[in-house]
C-alpha cells in the first residue's frame, strides 16, 4: 500500500488544519495508523497514532489540541489540528503499522 498525504500548508497561530492520508490499498488490516512529524533540526516524533477499535494515543504537547481519525471505507487517515502554534511547525508524515510511511507534507505556523 502506498500512502499520500496532503492538507499541509501555512496558517496562523490559533489557526486550524486538516491533513488527509489517502491509501492505495485497504488500511483495515493494519491495526496503528499514525501521524509523525519531523521539524528542522529534529527527529521525527510522534504525533498521534489510531489502532483499528478506534484507541487514539497523542503525543503531549498536541493533546487537546489535535483529533487523528480514520475512514476504512474510504482508506483514509485524518489529523485534525486546531489552536496551531509555531512549534507545531514541522514536515508531517503518516504511517501505517510503523513500516510504511507516506511522503510528507508541510505545515508552517507564523506567530
């Protein structure tokens, strides 16, 4: 399965963003789903992750701020991010069972 992301972009502090994981193949097999991010000068980090009864794990800084869900019908991941702030500037990626990731896609946050 291949994975491709896309919502990325820039916003404003406060602002929101909804990234999308489109598949290729079913995603229902896989039980994690995840959204990682890789900032300037870091490593890549967990964001959030979904397993396949819908158990969402979020990284801390992110808690109560970003909402990751998953459509199997429609083979698609979602990380909803709301109340952005600068340090959430980062490459996005997505990842199925922690083996196959997507390309990234940017999100930049300007204070």
């Amino acid at each position: 399965v291949q994975l491709q992301a896309s919502g990325g972009g820039l916003v404003q502090a406060g602002g929101s963003l909804r990234l999308s994981c489109a598949a290729s193949g079913s995603i229902s097999r896989f039980n994690l789903m995840g959204w990682y991010r890789q900032a300037p000068g870091k490593q890549r980090e967990l964001v959030a992750r979904i397993n396949s009864g819908g158990i969402t794990t979020y990284a801390d800084p992110v808690k109560g701020r970003f909402t990751i869900s998953r459509d199997n019908a429609k083979k698609t991941v979602y990380l909803q991010m709301n109340s952005l702030k600068p340090e959430d500037t980062a490459v996005y990626y997505c990842c199925a069972a922690e083996t196959i990731w997507g390309q990234g896609t940017q999100v930049t946050v300007s204070s």
